[in-house]
C-alpha cells in the first residue's frame, strides 16, 4: 500500500483520469471529493463490500450466487 501525506486542498493524481482532492478536515474526519470518469465506479469500502460481496482482507473462490431463479 502507498500512503501518502497531504495537506488541505492539495491532491493525489491516479493515472491520467483521476484526480482526489483533501476537501476538508475536521478532527479525525477527512473529507475527500474525486474527479473521475462518470463510468468509473466509487464506493465507500463497507459499501463496496456488500455490493460486490468481496473483502479486502480475504480473497473468496467460487460461484457468484444466481438470482436468476427467484
């Protein structure tokens, strides 16, 4: 993992298209705005999670469930 410090208002460039900007900071929140292509999907984790059923800290095999039948 890549961590990086930044400071209000300064921001982080991944490759040519996405850009996430230190909005605003307050205590121990950090508010975070990302400039990205509108087909890119951005997820919070937890939301991620349970969208896409995969945690990061633990790699699942196996078949995604079929709904198809309900």
């Amino acid at each position: 993992m890549l961590v990086l410090t930044r400071r209000l208002g300064e921001a982080i460039t991944i490759g040519d298209n996405i850009r996430i900007v230190v909005v605003d900071i307050s205590g121990t929140q950090v508010k975070i705005g990302i400039d990205a292509p509108k087909d890119v999907e951005i997820y919070r984790e937890e939301l991620y999670t349970r969208v896409k059923g995969v945690s990061f800290g633990k790699i699942t095999k196996g078949k995604k469930k079929d709904d198809s039948n309900k």
